[in-house]
C-alpha cells in the first residue's frame, strides 16, 4: 500500500467543525436537511443504487475482491472493477478539490470516467474521491480511505460535498457535476480577479480548460489549459495561449511516471465537459417533474378538466423542466470546432467502441471532432441508467418533442441539425431505444 500523511487536510478540517458545531449540531442538521435534501427526494435518507454502491454490495458479498498495488493502492482494481478506460485520465492542477492542499501543477489531481461515475485521484493521499450517477438522486459523492483496515469500504459523503456541489448557478440547484475553468497561478491557485466558468459543450474553445492539462492537437484552436500565471488578473488580449497549444507530451510540466498514463487526452476532456452538464440537467428534469406531481396531487387536483391526468398548470411546470434537457442532449448551442481535434491516448477508439449500435453500424458515440463533437448530435446519455429512470411524465414528453424535432419540427430552435441528422438519429433511436419507438406510437 503506496503511504499518505497520517491524515488529511479533509480529516482535520472535518474533525475540527465537529468540535466548534458540537453545541447547534441539532439544528445546524436540521438546516441542512432542508437545504440539501430537496423535499420528497430525501437525497441524504434514501439508498443509493449507483455504481459505486453496486460495486461496494458486490465486494461485501465476496463476489469481487480488490487488490491494493503496492505503488497506487486501489486505484487501478477499481477502475476495473467499473469498467472505466484508462485513456479517460484527465489532469486538473487547479486547487479546485478539497484536497487542495496536495495538488499543484507539478502533482495534479487525476479524473477518470465512464458515462456514470468519475474517480479522483490526488498524489499522496490515503484518500480516493468518487462521483457517481444515481438513478434517482443525482450526483452522489463517496470517499475511500486506502488507510483503513480490511475490504473496502466507500464512504458517502453528502453535506461537506454539497457546499460545493450543490449549486443554483453551476448545477441547477441540485446534486451536481462541476468541470470548472479557472485562471491558475504557479501555485495552482485560482486567481479570484480573473475570470472562471463551469464548462459545458457550449463554451467556447478558447474558453476551456484554464488549470487542467490538455494533450492532443487542434490546429489552429486555442483553450486555456497547460498555462500558469503570476498573481494578478492575466489579460486574455495579451497572453500568447499558443504556449499551451498541440501539447501532445506533458515532459517538463509533470513528473507524468507517478500517473497511469501520460495522457491528459483533448478527446477525453470534451467528452467531460459534454456528460456532466447532462447528468445535471437530466437530474433537475427529474426533480421538477416529481415536484409538480406532488404540487398536483396536494394544490392543484381541482383545476384539472374531466380525462385530464394532470392540469394545465402541471402539463406546463414539466414540459418547462424538460425543455432544458431536450436542448442540452441535442446540443442546440453547442461551441462548433472551426478545426480538427485529436486527442493523444486512445480514448477515441474507446468511447467509439462502447457505443450502442444499429443495423448500419451506426452509434450516438460516432465522433466527429472536424465541426463538433459527435458526428449524430445527440447525446449518449440517452441510454444512461438516469435517463432511463426519468419520471414517465418527463421522459413521454421528451420523446414526443424528441420525435416531432426528428420529423422536421422546431427548425429554429433546433436548426442545426441537418435532414441528413434528422434521419440518421431517427433510425439509430428505432433501432436501439424500443421505449422511444412504443411512446412515439402511442
């Protein structure tokens, strides 16, 4: 087992609120619980069924048992163990983790990913960080402390991480992803004065990845990332950001031995910045759906009309909850690539390869990265566990608009999108989402 400082920045600062809140703990909690908890979702009270959960039941009854590398510990048995390619490595050194403390620019924390759970990893520290997509809940946080005797065990974490992650302006007001970029100084610091975003697929390129390494080649392109700053607000206008470009090795800037690849892949990156807005969005769908449901069955069961299953009022609060995510999966503002992308670890083939195909050999993970992202632009996250368990409401109406958009309609809000898309999706749907054809022929 690779050794880590007794404890962590996280342990003692943890340790250190108990003791100051020990005397309001009661009602500090009680705040808390309606903060996060999110009414009839009861985020904190309710089981998880994620993939780290799945995982967590399948080492307890003995059907896995995960062995620690002398050098990485868990690390790499559990990216097995969920299935998660190496190739998705991604590198941030911002000090943008609780484990701030043990991240730099030469030490960078290292993401990897799947379409459901996302891993941390901060050189020299007992503690792995962890992600994962609820079907029901959202984004639900775990940490592992390789310290700790015996199996495995993830454990959840909710209030500390919802400071953060739990948002009206970043995640939609619910349990949420964050890929943020920032303006970093040699330190690692985020520097306040200047700007910072949270990242999506519609951010412009040059606005991507300030404090996160980034190896590939993109032309003419130019983003943020691979560049330090001194103290101060670094002038956009004046910073040669070609010093960061077409980076496909990161020799000199990381001692890159100490990490499972040494790729920080473009490809990778773009695929994180896309999934995690999505997760956020399908998840609020889904809350403010099953809040006017229950709005209906306590407030508005006398406004309905006879045959009606649900008013006016909440036909609207949930087509208005789903309008959101349509425009989010079919990439209506996506960021278009005025050049080519590639990336440097192999992540391509690996996300291409995991795609759900047709009868033509057709996937919604088909890449493009000539003009966009995929070459069929909507997302993959279609087959996602959280999508799946949308509220029927939610999900029958974002088929009906998914079918009407696919047919021709909506061409302004949806006009980029080719026939040629239009047809090609459409297929690829009836082929491979058989509750999106039966909902369409209702």
């Amino acid at each position: 087992m690779r050794r880590s400082p007794s404890r962590s920045w996280f342990i003692w600062i943890l340790a250190g609120l108990s003791l100051l809140l020990t005397p309001v703990i009661g009602a500090l909690q009680a705040q808390l619980d309606e903060r996060f908890d999110h009414g009839l979702i009861g985020y904190s009270k309710k089981t998880p069924t994620d993939a780290v959960a799945r995982l967590q039941s399948r080492i307890d009854s003995g059907e896995v048992t995960l062995e620690s590398d002398p050098r990485l510990g868990y690390l790499p048995a559990i990216l097995r163990a969920l299935d998660i390619p190496l190739s998705s490595q991604s590198l941030v050194f911002s000090k943008t983790s609780f484990q701030f403390a043990q991240i730099v620019p030469s030490h960078p924390r290292a993401l990897y990913f799947n379409d459901e759970v996302y891993v941390g990893h901060v050189q020299g520290s007992r503690l792995l960080e962890f992600a994962s997509v609820d079907p029901k809940l959202g984004a639900v946080f775990y940490t592992l402390d390789e310290e700790e005797k015996g199996p495995p065990r993830f454990q959840r974490e909710v209030y500390f991480c919802l400071i953060c992650h739990d948002s009206a302006t970043i995640t939609g007001g619910v349990p949420g992803f964050m890929t943020l970029s920032v303006s970093p100084d040699k330190d690692g610091n985020a520097i306040r004065s200047a700007t910072s975003n949270a990242m999506s697929d519609q951010t412009p390129f040059n606005d991507r990845w300030g404090g996160w390494y980034v190896t590939g080649t993109h032309g003419t392109l130019r983003h943020r990332g691979n560049m330090v700053f001194a103290s101060g607000n670094p002038a956009a206008e004046r910073t040669d950001w070609s010093r960061g470009a077409n980076l496909t090795k990161l020799d000199g800037r990381v001692d890159i031995g100490r990490y499972l690849t040494p790729h920080s892949d473009i490809v990778a990156l773009i695929a994180l910045t896309h999934q995690t807005r999505v997760h956020n969005l399908i998840t609020q769908a889904n809350y403010e759906t099953l809040r006017a449901i229950q709005d209906e069955e306590s407030a508005y069961r006398e406004v309905k009309r006879p045959g009606e299953r649900y008013s006016r009022i909440t036909e609207e609060r949930i087509h208005a909850a789903v309008e959101p995510l349509l425009r989010g999966m079919f990439f209506a503002n996506e960021a278009p690539l005025t050049d080519s992308v590639r990336g440097t670890s192999g992540f391509a083939a690996d996300f291409e390869k995991s795609g759900v195909r047709d009868r033509k050999g057709r996937s919604l993970k088909d890449l493009d990265l000539n003009h966009r992202f995929l070459r069929y632009p909507l997302s993959y996250l279609i087959y996602s566990p959280s999508f799946e368990a949308l509220a029927g409401p939610a999900k029958d109406y974002f088929y009906e608009r998914a079918w009407t958009i696919l047919s021709g309609g909506d061409a302004v809000t949806f006009r980029h999108l080719s026939a040629e898309d239009r047809a090609a999706i459409l297929e690829i749907l009836q082929d491979t989402k058989p509750d999106f054809v039966r909902a369409a022929h209702k």
